[in-house]
C-alpha cells in the first residue's frame, strides 16, 4: 500500500505507540480488501463507547492506550452508552455496572472524545458534509451518514474506528469509491402504494428492503417525500436487517436525484416490485408476540429528534401512562436540552413517560425489570430486542405505541 510521508512517520512510531498500531491495523485491514492507499477522514464516530459491547477487554485496551498518551486526530464522538449517565439509578442499571460504563467514559474523554453518546451524532457535534471521508461504526449513522448526508463512510468494526480516529485516516476501498456508490438492485414501489405510503411504512419498508437487498446497495423507486426522521427510521431498520450502509432513494437522497444517477447509468442487478401486500407481510412479521397486556413501548430509535419530541408531547398533552407500563423514549443530551427549553420534556414527564438519554433499551442491561412485551414503531428495535431484551415485540405506528402506553395493550396491526 502507498503510504504519505506523514503516514510513515506514524508506521515509524515517530508520532506516538498508540499511532502506529492503529496505522499498522489499517494498512492491514486496507491490505484485506485491496486498497492502495489510505485517505483522511474528517471525523470518527466510536461504537465501542458501550460497556456491553467494550466489555473488560475495552476498559483494558482504553487504559493502556490512554497511558501511552492516545489523543483523537480528527472529531470523535461516542455512541450510546449502556447507561443513562444520569438516571441510571431509575432504570435499576446495578451500581457496579454502572461504575464500568463510567470508567469508559473517563478514559475515552481523556482521549478527547467528544462525549455524545448517541446514534445520531449528526443531530449534535458531528455533522458530516458531502462528500466528506469519515470513519464511522453504527450501523444506523453510518446509513445515515452516507445516503442522507452523501458522505462516505464504510461500515467500521468496534475498535477499527478507534484506530481511524487515532490516526485520522482509513483505507481507501468500499463506500470511499465514487464507483462503489451505484445502486446495484432496483425496488420499485406501485403506484397504488406510493400514492398512500404511510409514516410507519418506512421503517417497515426498510426492514423489508434490508431483508431483500443484503449486502448490496438498494436504489428505491417511487417515494414521493420523506422528512429527516423517516430516512432515519428507513436506514435503521435496512441496516438492521440486512447489512445496508448506503441507499438511493430516486427524488430525495443527494446522490439520487434521478433514476440513472441512481445507478451510476448501469443496469440494475436485479429489480423487485413491492406493494401493499409485502409491506403487510413484513410488518406482520416484525411482530414477533400477540396482542395483550404490555409493559413496556420504547421509541427513539434511532434517538429521537426534536420534531419527534415535539410529536410526542402533542400525543401525551393531557394523557397519562398506564400504571403498569414504562414508555421510555431514547434521545441523546443535545435534543433533550431544547426539548426541555421548549416544554415538551414537561409535557412528556408529566403524562408519566421517562426519557432514556444516552444509551437505549439495547444497550441496557434491562433483567430486573421482567419485561415480557415490547411495543415499538422502530424496526431496529423490532428486528433486536427479542434478543437483548428477551421480550415479545409488536411493531406499530407511533401514535398506536403511545396509545398502547395510554391503555397498557396493544393488538398485532
Ligand atoms: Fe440507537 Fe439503540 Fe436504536 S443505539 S439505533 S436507539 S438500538
């Protein structure tokens, strides 16, 4: 691999220890996928940030790194922790769990990690241009990043990404490749479904179309509009169920703005129609428990935006939460600081709701609670909590999970 004299300089250990392993764990994985050189990335985002995924192993490597003197090269923020840093007492998180979340968060700010602990850093101090290389972890934000925003990231592995902040590059290969970017296979909605697409068809329809799609970069056809959030909810769920990191959706994401441009002016591999018939069967399948009595309805997932904490506390105005349900609502610090300044934290803690900040129902340790149904509009949560939370899970809109909090049930849609 051709390396810049400034990257030999840090193969040389000239710039610190903690440099030339990172570079050293770069070129190698450069070396993996045939690229021939490294390129400077703008900012890094860290996965590796959650006690649950760091684990023990982390805390050691995040120590010894931090006493060789380790210091981010570009911006680098954190994703959710696996504790509310300041509520975790309330989400009955055991103190010594706690204690090594915080411990993390000690040694990565003495890396200079930008501490944001969300999924969406773009909605705080992170927020990639187009065009832009990035070296990101978090299958949601790398999604987001590259087909919302047109920025160029792959989808790093925990502790790659550290080492892409290290050093402030990453291999040049995949997504960084103008030629790698073309939508590979077509969904092509029917007209009668894009005339009536509702809000929660996108997480549906991303749920489905990571399902389909795999590995490979969809281009979708016949959306006629989508807000920040459903790109959002979309991306998530594709990335969730498949291993999508990037999406064209023809008419609105950046490198989309027609079907050909789409496509990089290639054929697509493969083309599916998709109606109103395979986004039931997907949301029926999403929904993994029948109707009855629920315990808890998690949304903000990805963390909620302002215009979502708005959308609550209008459905929360006046209401209040069923006595035997939790409805917690997932966000990151920045977002709930203007949601407070605008009232809408009052609305929302007045109907009884808790916010979840800094961390989600995935990244908590959640056993004492005994939660045995789940209600969700996000199809990352639909496609993960079964597993991490071990509970049944319906799949809903969002008004139909705050209703199921309001009543404590919720029927399969
Ligand atoms: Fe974010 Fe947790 Fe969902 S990390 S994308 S809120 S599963």
């Amino acid at each position: 691999m051709h390396l810049t004299d400034d990257e030999r300089r840090i193969q040389t250990g000239e710039l610190g220890e903690p440099q030339r392993l990172a570079l050293r764990v770069l070129v190698k994985l450069g070396e993996a996928y045939g690229a021939e050189r490294l390129v400077e990335i703008r900012s890094a985002h860290l996965v590796a940030s959650s006690y649950q995924i760091a684990g023990e192993a982390g805390i050691d490597i995040y120590t010894q790194l931090v006493e060789q003197g380790a210091r981010v090269a570009v911006r680098t923020t954190s994703d959710p922790g696996s504790i509310d840093f300041s509520r975790w007492r309330d989400f009955k998180t055991p103190a010594d769990y706690a204690a090594r979340q915080l411990k993390i968060a000690e040694l990565l700010d003495r890396m200079g990690v930008i501490p944001t602990w969300t999924c969406t850093p773009y909605t705080t101090f992170n927020v990639p241009r187009f065009g832009e290389h990035l070296g990101w972890s978090e299958s949601s934000a790398v999604v987001f990043a590259n087909s919302v925003i047109g920025a160029r990231t792959n989808r790093l592995a925990a502790y790659v990404d550290l080492c892409a902040a290290l050093v402030g590059r990453v291999p040049y290969f995949g997504l960084h490749m103008p030629e790698r970017r073309r939508g590979e296979v077509l969904f092509e909605l029917d007209p009668e479904l894009s005339a009536n697409f509702a809000d929660h068809y996108f997480p549906g329809l991303g749920y489905l179309i990571g399902k389909l799609a795999g590995d490979r970069i969809p281009a979708i056809l016949g959306v006629r509009e989508a807000s920040f959030d459903q790109l959002k909810a979309f991306g998530a769920a594709a990335a969730a169920s498949g291993s999508v990191a990037l999406y064209h959706m023809v008419g609105i994401t950046p490198e989309a703005r027609t079907l050909e441009e789409a496509l990089g002016g290639h054929t697509p591999v493969e083309r599916i129609p998709l109606g109103r018939q395979e986004i039931a069967n997907v949301m029926a399948q999403m929904s993994t428990g029948q109707g009855g009595p629920v315990d808890v309805v998690g949304v903000g997932c990805p963390h909620a935006s302002l215009d979502q904490m708005r959308r609550y506390a209008g459905l929360l105005h006046g209401k209040q939460v069923h006595p035997g349900v939790q409805l917690w609502i997932c966000t990151n610090t920045v977002v709930e600081a203007m949601a407070r300044t605008m009232g809408y934290v009052e609305t929302i803690e007045r109907a009884g709701a808790k916010l979840m900040v800094g961390t989600c129902h995935n990244d908590c340790p959640l056993g004492a609670w005994g939660f045995r149904r789940l209600v969700t509009d996000s199809g990352k949560f639909a496609y993960y909590t079964p597993t991490t939370v071990g509970t049944e899970c319906i799949f809903a809109s969002t008004e139909a999970c705050i209703e199921a909090a309001i009543t404590g049930r919720a029927e399969r849609s």
